[in-house]
C-alpha cells in the first residue's frame, strides 16, 4: 500500500463520520420536539380578544397618631434610631413637619392582570381576585387603548369575574371550547400580561386534569407548563383551534416565577359561571341539603361497599330537598343525575352545576343496597356560612360516671349533669364519651370527651352496655372495623371508623 493509499484509508472514517454529521444536522428535528406549527396562527388569531386590566384602589395609611406614622419598630439604644425619627417625624409628617402632626394621606395602589373578550359589544372575562375592592377598572388593549370598565358579576367561589365596556371600534371575541375533550399532552397557548410586560404568548401542554388544590369547594383545575406569571391571571388558555378551555388563575411557584405548574378554570365551569353573571349578575347554584364526608377504606368495609367511593351523608338539612326525598344520614351517594360519583368534591361540584328546581334521580347505597331517590334541588345561599363544630371543652370532669369501656373509650349514658358538663343539646341522643385512651385509635381519629356516640353500624345506642353488645357481635361477625356516628354538642354529625382489630 503506497503512502497515499494509506493516508487516504485512515482518513476515510474521518470523513465518513463528518458527512453523517453534516446530514443530521441538515434533516430537521421530529415535530414533536419542535412543537405543534399551528401556535403561531393561533396567537395571530386571537391576540386582540386578550386585553389587560389596570386597576386602581384607594388604601388608607396607618399611622399611630404618635408623630411616627409608620415608623419601623427599633430595638431602644438602635443606632438607626435617631435617623429614623428624623426621618418619620420632620420629613413625613411628625412635629414641625410637613405633615402637621403625623396624619398620613390615604394613596393609591395600582395592578395589573388579564381578560378576554367573548362578545364583540365589550364582554370581558377575568379573574374575581384580579378586580377585588378595586374604586376603578380599565381595559387595555391590546394596541393600548384604555376604556373604562364596569363590573358585571363576580363569583368568588370560582375566582370569575365579567366586566363590560363601551368599545371604540369592532372587537375581536373569542368562543369557549370544550375543556372534557382535552387530554393530556395535548398543546395549550397562554395568553397575558405577565410583569406588567404586554400581551405575551406562551405554550405547553395539559400536565394534568381535574386537579384539586384545596383553594375552593369546587376545584378542578387544568394543570399547564405553559409558562404562567404574576400579571397571567384571568387571561385565556386555548387550544390549537383557538378556543378558550381556560382560565389562568394560579401558579405553584417558591420564587414567584413559573416553574411550570399553572392552573386554570376549565372552559366548562367558566362558560357556565358567565352565562349565570351576565344573566343575572349573580351564582344560582343548586342544593342539595346535605352534610357529606369522604368514603375512607375502614367506612366502606363498614356498609359493605365495594371498592370504596362516592359521598357519605353525614347530615340532612330539616329545611333541604334531600329530606322529604328520604335521604338520610348513613346514605352513600354514589350516582347523581347520571354522573358517577366517586368522592365528595364530585357531588358539590356537580349539584352546584344543576340548575335549581330541577328534579334529579339519586342513588344511594344504604345497608349494602342501591335505591334510587327522586330529589328536586333548591338554591344554594352563598350568604350563609358554614358553621364550624362548637370548640371542645378540654376540662375533664372531676368525677368520672363511667359505665362501660370499649375501643379505648369510656362511656356513659347521658344525664343532666353531663349535658351541662359538655354543653350537650337536650335533642342530642345517645352514649357520651368521658374519655379517650391517648394511645387508641379513637384518639387517632379525634374523639374526645363530650362527643355523643349516636349510632353503631347504624343502629341507635342509648348506653354502654348498647355499644359493648353491638362491638362483640360485629367482632364474631368477623368485621374488622366498626363504623360509628358521632354528635358533637350541638347536634352536628360525623361518622367515624373505628379498628376493631
């Protein structure tokens, strides 16, 4: 082999390794890494529907009426001090100062957030936290017009808001999607007005659906990547044909920056919100009457469900549709109006959605067996709050009436002196709880002294001896936890599971 033939033979691997190079990077990347082409006529599409909102609010400033206003709070002997109370006191208002002893002025707070136009006379859908207490509120659009905007509804229980203006010129509007058609990976364009920043497009994908974070009674939010921001909130999320299948409403961030977990409203509970706004100028939900509670693994054992699901009644409202439809505490709703039921954020959801006055079938498991309840749904009032169960009395009786023991509880039939004791209503009926063993699973599941055991696995209990008898009897059934309901003082009930193991 010559020199050059040899030459030639090691450099051929070099040059075939170069070529195969060059070629891959000329072939392009696989669309799914470069993402969906459609983003760029989406945002073409719809960028004029998307609006900023600026609003304005008057606070008023805390002075101490000390001279200091609002003066930090120094350690005595600061070095600072000095300094500070030149400052608050000569140059804010103090004695001798501008200010004519101290009184600050009440200022101004601006902010900012985002909306979308969904009727072309000047409709504007927003979050409710984004116009909150506001004295006055503008759209922006997106060419920088200003127009002042007036509020047509809020439901805080959403977080929506529907606000109107008077347009200067044909609007572009947008159209709600179908937000149970997507899924997940499925491609999403944000739209807002992150930082203050001006209309800026986004996108990612559904990470999630039907999240539920704790921030409402009705959470099921759409869970995004696409980058969402301070200023995001109340602007659309679409899809690739450019309807609206959300509301940008929340981020999960440490720093306050996306970090590629955002929430929105779906389009579904969106268009249904305003649709009842912009009709009304108010929520209609409807209600039930009925106090629920999670099927857990120990209750569902209990009633004989299998596997676990739906919504536990806990309590019946006297004045509630659910009452003369015959549901009663111990139910477990596991279908409403044809929608399977699965926990109970699904059934306030959904009965919320119906419409007042509609009559709905139910069917509830009671005692390992479906019925079908015919109920006609009233109207939620939202005015009403929710009431908490009365405080418990930590002070322990200085003599114990005890006249049973069981599942690390005494007990002991209710007298007049214990109903003062405990603060217990006279139409509570049932075994009082004395005292709760520390270390017993009663503890775990939060008795305490004053509770009223009021039924065990679903038959009333008026003493002790009642709950002993029952516990023996389940325990030779073979069962492996006992379901109890429980009063507090004034009447309102829980169930609880108890181990009988």
């Amino acid at each position: 082999m010559t020199a050059t033939a040899s030459f030639s033979h090691r450099l051929r691997p070099i040059l075939t390794a170069a070529c195969l190079a060059m070629a891959s990077a000329m072939v392009p990347a696989p669309a799914s890494a470069r993402g969906p082409e459609g983003i760029a006529d989406v945002a073409e599409k719809v960028i004029d529907s998307v609006v900023n909102i600026s609003t304005s609010q008057t606070v008023e400033a805390k002075g101490g009426g000390d001279g200091k206003g609002t003066m930090p709070q120094l350690p005595p002997g600061s070095p600072f001090e000095e300094f500070f109370d030149d400052f608050f006191k000569n140059r804010r208002g103090g004695p001798g100062g501008k200010g004519g002893g101290g009184d600050l002025q009440p200022r101004r707070t601006n902010s900012l957030g985002s909306g979308f136009i969904i009727d072309a006379s000047g409709v504007v859908v927003t979050n409710n936290h984004v116009i909150a207490d506001a004295d006055e509120i503008n759209v922006i659009m997106n060419d920088g017009t200003k127009i002042k905007a007036d509020i047509v509804g809020i439901d805080k229980k959403t977080d929506l808001a529907v606000l109107k203006f008077k347009p200067p010129r044909p609007l572009t509007a947008v159209k709600f999607g179908d937000s149970d058609k997507l899924r997940l990976g499925d491609w999403v364009v944000a739209i807002g007005n992150p930082f203050s920043l001006g209309g800026t497009v986004t996108a990612g994908i559904v990470s999630a659906k039907n999240r539920d974070i704790s921030s409402g009674p009705y959470d099921s939010y759409i869970q995004t990547d696409a980058a969402i921001n301070r200023g995001n909130s109340g602007g659309p999320l679409f899809n690739l044909e450019g309807e609206v299948i959300g509301v940008n409403t929340l981020i999960i961030s440490p720093s306050g920056g996306s970090i590629g977990i955002g929430f929105a409203v779906p389009s579904k509970t969106v268009a249904g919100v305003v649709d009842q706004l912009r009709q009304f100028g108010e929520l209609r939900r409807g209600w039930l009457g009925v106090r629920i509670q999670t099927v857990t693994d120990e209750i569902a054992e209990s009633l004989n469900i299998k596997p676990a699901r739906g919504a536990l009644v806990a309590g019946v409202d006297d004045k509630g549709p659910a009452k003369p439809a015959g549901i009663e505490p111990g139910d477990v709703v596991v279908k409403f109006d044809g929608h399977d039921i699965k926990d109970p954020k699904d059934l306030s959801r959904i009965v919320a959605d119906t419409a007042v006055g509609k009559e709905v079938d139910v069917i509830v498991i009671r005692k390992g067996q479906e019925e079908t309840r015919k109920v006609t749904l009233g109207r939620l009032d939202d005015s009403e709050k929710v009431q908490q169960a009365a405080a418990k009395s930590d002070e322990q009786p200085a003599d114990k009436p005890v006249t049973q023991k069981a599942l690390g509880l005494d007990l002991a039939t209710l007298s007049k002196d214990l109903r003062t004791r405990y603060k217990i209503k006279d139409s509570v009926k049932g075994v009082v709880i004395t005292s709760v063993d520390a270390s017993s699973d009663a503890a775990d599941k939060r008795l305490s002294a004053g509770d009223v055991i009021v039924e065990v696995a679903q038959e009333a209990v008026a003493s002790g001896a009642d709950i002993k008898k029952r516990i023996d009897q389940l325990k030779k059934d073979g069962k492996k936890s006992v379901l109890l309901l429980v009063s507090n003082g004034d009447g309102e009930l829980r169930f609880v599971a108890l181990s009988l193991q």
